[in-house]
C-alpha cells in the first residue's frame, strides 16, 4: 500500500539525519602550531572558502567545537597541552592530522618533535603535504563527512575504532632503550605498575 | 659585489694599547677577536663605550669533533655600532667540566634570552645573570642538546606520554 | 597532566604579594598567539602588571638538523623558520652559505633574488598587518590581504612549483629560472596591488576604533630599541634608521632607487605605518627589477664547482659531466673552508642571519640561525606593562612573532 508523502516532508533514520547534521556543521578548532597553520588559514579565507562545507567558524575555544585539525609539528612541550585540548573537547568528536608532521613528524626526526600525534591521540583523518594544498585540506574534511555519515554516532559505533588504535601502538619504535620517566604521566605509572601483573608491556601490544 | 664594511683600525688599536696585543684575524671582511674569559665583560664593556651598541646574537659552538680544536666550547658575540656600522665577532673559548662565563646582561639588555638559550642548550653557566633558567626544552629536560654528544633523535624523551585512546575522556 | 608550570604561577616568586593580583595563563594555545606562544599575565582588573612570556613550544631542533643536513637540504628547512616569508629565508640562508664558500653570483641570479625576497617581504607584512587587523577585530583587512598572498603564492607557484615552502634558492644559484609567464605574472601583479592596498589603507589607517586601539600602544623608545637588540620594522618605527638593505647592500640592492621607512612613535600605529609604506617601497624595488632584470645564467658557471650545472651541459661537455659528478657524489662536494662567517639579510621581521661554522664536510658544522622575533619577544613584558588585556593582543600582532622563528 503506496503512501503519498507531501513533498515537504523526509523520511529517515533518526541514526543517518543526526550523522547528516553532525557532518554538515563540523566546526574545526584549529591547533594550528606552525606552516600548515598558514595553509589552514588560507583555506579558511576567501579563496578556498571552508565556509562552503559548513565549517563556518573556528571556534578557539574546545568546548565549542567537534573537529581538531592540528596543523602542525607538535613538539614535547606542546603535546600535554594538545592532548589536555582533546580531552576538553565534548564528544562527538573528530581529529585531522594535517600536513607530514603532525602525521609522522615529517622533516623533524629530532629530539623535540613528537613523530606523529596518532602515537597519543586517536586520529581519523591524515592530510599528507608540507604543507598540504588547501585544496587538500577540503579533501580531507569531505572524506571525514563520508566516515561520519557512515559511522553513526547514536550507536556509538565510532567507539569500535578500538582495535585500530591498538594496532597503531604497536608502532611506537624502541630502537634505543627509552628513559622511562613517569614522574609527570599519571597513566604511565599506572601502565608501569600493571607490568608486575601479566599486561602486554608499553608500546608492544 | 659583496658589501666591504668600514675597517675597525681605530676600535682594534685602543684594544691593543688596552690589553696589549690581541688574537684578531678576518675571513671575508669579518674581523674576529678572541679574548680571554677572565677579561671578556671588560673587554665588552670597553666595545659598547667604543660605539658598539648593538648586540646582534650571543651564541655557541661546541669543537667536540673539530679537527685541531683546543677548547670545547667557543661562545660568538656578533657586535655592531649603528652609527657607523662596523661589524665585529668577540670570541671566547671555556672548557669542560664547569663552563662557565660572565653575563652581558648589564651591558645589553637583549642578552637576557640569548644567553638563556645558550644555557639551555649547551650548558654555559653564565654568572651574574638575572634568571638563568630553560628557554627552549621542558623545564624537567635533563640534557642539553646542541652538544656533540646527543644525538640528533635524541634519548626517548620524546615517546615519553601518555597515550589517549577514543575511549578516554 | 600538568602542562609545565612556572615559577611565576607562585607569587611569592614574582614578588608580587597583593591578592587582588591574578594571574591568566595566555596560551599557548589561543586565537590571537600567533601560533604558539605562551605569556603568564599577572593582572590587577584589566591592566596588566607583569607578563612573563614563555617559548619552546615548536622548538624543533633546527639549528641540530643543520648539522647532519647539506647546504642544499637544509634550505628546506630554512623555509619552515619564518614561514609566512619563506623565500625570505631562503635567500638568507643562501647568502650566509655563499659568503662562507666566497661564491660569487651571476647578475641574474642578484636581480631574480632581490625579486623574490621582496616579493616574500610583501607577504610578510601582508599577514603581519592582516592580524593585527584581525586581531582587533577587523576581518575583512585580513580577507584582502590573504586575498593578496593568494596572487604572491600562484607567482611562486609558477616559478617553482610550491605555494610556499619553496625551497628555491640553491649555492650559487637558484633553482629555476625566471620563464617569461612568471615575469608576466609579477607585471600584471605589480599593476594591480596598489589599488588594494589603498583599500585595505582605506578601511584601517584613519579608521578612528583602530587608532584608539593601537595609538600609544606599546610605545618602544629608540634607546630601549637598541639595547634590546630590536630590528627590523620595530625598530624603526622607534626611530632607528637602520635597514641592511641600504647600510650593508647585499644581492642587487644598490641599483634601485627606495627609501627606507621609520617612524618616531614607536607604538603599535606606527609600527603597522612603516609596514604598510614598505609594502610600498617593496613594490617599487620589485618594478625597477623586473624591468631591468639582465640576461645570462642565473646559476654561477661550472668552473666554480657550486652550482648543478644544467642537462644540456651535462651530456654534451666534459666540464659539466666532471662538475656534476664531484657535486652529486657525497664524498666530493664543493671545498667548504675551515671557518666561521656570519651573514644578516634585512629579513622582513629584521636582521635575520645566520652563523655558519664550516668544516670542510657538506654539511655545516654549526648553522646558528639568529631570530629577529626571540629578541621581539623579549621585548614583550616591557612594552606591555601598564596596559589593559585588550592591548595584549595588538602589540603582540603588531610585533609579528614567528612562533616557527623563535623556537627553531
């Protein structure tokens, strides 16, 4: 039995109208740190216009935001600072790695630059480039609008990135023997004082 | 055309007849002279009375692996007169274990961070300075890293945090 | 987890005892640091009684790469220093290197060089006074401006390939030539950007909230200026007549005919003036070279050993075979003496150089890379002192710190 539906009115998944309007108004806090923080600039400004895809501000401010693009070498110092910006962010929440450093540590294989974010941070978009072209950086927001419409969010199902986060720390090298010093890291120690019990030791699981 | 700068025989003969004779040798009209630590702030002090009122950059050089080095660290003064824009490098050699020289800090006010960094990275305690304390590295950062002896990925540190999973926070 | 703390977080330490003092922690992460810079404000109401600022927070081991790098490599690290004026740096870097080797380069290569260092220097201050701009809430300067970086990137596009982070200049030349589009390019931009700049001129010189806000802001005295090593634009808004350009000419400089800008004030106004009118004297340089660009090879011959010579040299003259092969093999090079030099450019930002220690390998054995913004940066707390937290902003803007230059 056909139903006549007036043409003003849409039927969905409540799961697939909440993905739709999460992705259509994703509102990017810049952790812009160097370089690729001008090229974000330059697509947020007239030419490349982000406006377009709905990320009409950028909000400085983590609680008002749900996409960290961080454009950008992060360095040590400035890693607890990303990763207490993260943790201030409301859930749903995305990340975009942008450009080779924030990506792998890029050019900088040095004793201050972390090699990639993914190393502490759940990421879900990488932007290769030094840096990236804008017309990249657009790329890479319109795949994430695809992975968000297809991982919903009411379910919960972008939690099942889980085991590919475990994965990715399994990348952590150990080439040298690290100078574990777990004075300032609360999670370390704990993850140190596990390794009496039989938990998998750090960085190989 | 490479620009020749204005010649310091004025500056360098009231050194001489100062501190008697001194090290002074040119490379590509650049003059340099090296001067001794126990007189390098008077030597200084007497180059900003003479006209040298630009301090340009404090910096250092570490000849652990330099063929026919006799000292392990070479701290650079860059200075320039704006009046006249003559141009001169001061050098002075310390060694380990405790390097360690006398801050500028009264003469010129810019040497403040300059100086800090030199201590951050190379380990050159300066005497006399207001607040002698890490620029660049985390405070907690043991080493210092533009030594010779760390190496350029340095010692773990950097893999050294926490790790945050999508289910955290 | 703690993110560092200070000791100016304890107020005992700082000496300041009253407690209506508190203290805001201004960054490092925060919309008007450019990047990131971090500064511990201790205020009474608004105004600002003490700041302490605070760096590191990109420092990235530039000056340890520069040892393990070539002279030709490092250029592209050189590019990620100040990263708004990239060819600016480029350009540095490779006369420091090129002083060191006691290279000469071609007439062509001084002119196409002068050209793109003024081209960067145009950049520069584009973004320089579109933040400050931006800043103080004018966003549409910052949209023409940008709008004008997106012209000065497509003429570096065409050139060499890269937007920015070009990494175009190479020892005793560049690393492509001048072709007649990119020539066309900067004749057609040369026409059309004084209109935009008058313009952007329109919407915030005279514009009475932007003076409020910047007029006696910050104010640098010529004295303090000096003593704290500050160059450049800063400078000479405070009254220092001190530009390389005309008292140390370097590239091709002393064939054109430019004036250099000051100012007396020395607060925030009159620092975005000196950088608006060298915008224009930028433009003057870039349309007296461009015309009078001389032919020939813009990479030094291939007697001197320096330069990649070219393929054509390479497959048909026994020279340019030999030349290439002692360039390409690791264990020849070119003859790097045993010594020390330093060379400054006028660097958009201020005397930038750097201190190369040569010790006959490839790579430098220290490349000591002298920042205009660390002593800028200092600066800071004495400029600042008295002033509300809303001047916080412009004079930081207006200071055209380079978190990437500062930390290295």
């Amino acid at each position: 039995m056909a139903l006549e539906l007036p043409e003003n009115v849409v039927v969905s998944r409540l799961d697939e109208l909440a993905n739709w309007c999460r992705k259509n108004s994703l509102w990017p806090m810049p952790f812009a740190t160097a370089c690729c923080g001008i090229e974000l600039m330059a697509t947020g400004a007239s030419k490349h216009d982000l406006a377009r895809f709905g990320a009409e501000v950028f909000r400085f401010s983590p609680r008002q935001c749900d996409l960290m693009i961080v454009a950008g070498r992060v360095v040590m110092k400035m890693l607890p600072v990303l990763q207490r910006i993260w943790l201030q962010m409301h859930e749903p929440k995305w990340c975009i790695s942008m450009g080779a450093c924030a990506s792998t540590g890029g050019v900088f294989d040095t004793y201050a630059v972390v090699q990639g974010i993914d190393r502490f941070l759940p990421v879900d978009m990488y932007v290769p480039g030094c840096p990236p072209r804008p017309e990249q950086l657009i790329q890479a927001i319109i795949d994430l609008q695809d992975k968000i419409q297809r991982e919903g969010t009411i379910s919960g199902r972008e939690f099942d990135t889980v085991e590919r986060q475990q994965r990715k720390r399994a990348l952590v090298e150990s080439i040298e023997p690290l100078t574990l010093d777990a004075s300032r890291n609360p999670l370390l120690q704990q993850q140190l004082s596990g390794l009496h019990t039989n938990a998998p030791p750090l960085g190989r699981s | 055309m490479p620009h020749t700068p204005p010649p310091l025989d004025n500056v360098l003969q009231s050194l001489a007849s100062r501190w008697g004779t001194l090290d002074v040798s040119t490379y590509r009209n650049q003059t340099r002279i090296v001067v001794a630590e126990s007189v390098s702030l008077e030597v200084l002090e007497f180059l900003k009375a003479e006209g040298f009122d630009l301090l340009v950059d404090v910096t250092c050089v570490d000849y652990l692996e330099y063929r026919g080095a006799l000292n392990r660290y070479g701290l650079v003064y860059l200075l320039t007169a704006t009046t006249t824009n003559q141009r001169l490098t001061v050098r002075v050699f310390v060694d380990d274990p405790t390097p360690c020289v006398r801050s500028v800090v009264p003469l010129w006010e810019a040497a403040n961070w300059l100086e800090r960094e030199v201590w951050d990275l190379f380990g050159i305690h300066f005497e006399g300075h207001p607040d002698l304390r890490r620029l660049l590295m985390p405070e907690e950062f043991a080493a210092h890293p533009l030594r010779k002896d760390y190496p350029l990925q340095g010692r773990g540190e950097r893999h050294n945090f926490p790790i945050l999973t999508r289910h955290d926070g | 987890m703690a993110i560092a703390t200070t000791e100016f977080e304890s107020a005992e330490r700082a000496g300041h005892s009253k407690d209506y003092h508190w203290t805001l922690n201004f960054g490092p992460q925060h919309p008007a640091t450019h990047t990131t810079l971090r500064i511990v404000l201790t205020l009474d109401g608004e105004r600002v009684v003490d700041a302490q600022p605070e760096m590191g927070y990109l420092h990235s081991g530039f000056e340890k790469l520069g040892e393990h790098l070539t002279f030709n490599q490092y250029v592209t690290v050189t590019d990620r220093m100040n990263y708004i004026s990239p060819m600016a740096n480029n350009v540095a870097w490779h006369c420091a290197v090129e002083k060191l080797l006691g290279i000469d380069l071609t007439p062509r290569c001084r002119y196409i060089r002068t050209i793109v260092a003024e081209l960067a220097r145009l950049s520069d201050h584009l973004l320089s006074n579109g933040a400050v701009g931006l800043d103080t809430g004018a966003f549409t300067f910052f949209l023409y401006a940008f709008y004008q970086r997106e012209v000065i990137y497509d003429i570096f596009e065409t050139l060499c390939g890269a937007r920015f982070t070009n990494s175009y200049t190479r020892v005793g030349g560049v690393s492509h030539d001048f072709t007649p589009l990119v020539v066309q390019k900067i004749r057609d931009f040369v026409k059309t950007f004084p209109k935009t700049l008058r313009d952007m001129e329109h919407l915030l010189t005279r514009n009475r909230i932007f003076v409020d806000r910047t007029q006696g802001v910050g104010v640098l005295s010529k004295a303090e200026a000096i003593g704290r090593g500050a160059t450049g634009p800063v400078a000479r808004a405070s009254g220092v007549t001190r530009d390389l350009r005309k008292d140390e000419p370097y590239l091709a400089y002393e064939d054109f005919d430019f004036q250099v800008c000051c100012a007396v004030a020395g607060d925030c106004y009159a620092r975005y003036c000196v950088r608006m009118q060298e915008m224009r004297e930028s433009l003057k340089i870039i349309a007296q070279a461009i015309e009078n660009l001389p032919a020939g090879a813009a990479n030094v011959g291939i007697d001197q050993r320096a330069a990649l010579p070219t393929k054509k040299q390479v497959y048909s003259t026994i020279e340019g075979t030999i030349s290439h092969f002692e360039l390409s093999m690791s264990n020849r090079g070119f003859a790097v003496p045993c010594e020390e030099s330093y060379a400054a450019t006028e660097a958009p930002n201020g005397e930038l150089g750097f201190y190369i220690v040569g010790d006959g390998g490839e790579s430098a054995y220290r490349a000591r890379c002298r920042p205009p913004s660390v002593l800028h940066f200092a600066l800071f707390p004495h400029l600042i002192r008295g002033h509300t937290l809303s001047d916080v902003v412009a004079v930081l803007g207006s200071l055209n710190i380079i978190a990437a230059e500062l930390d290295r």
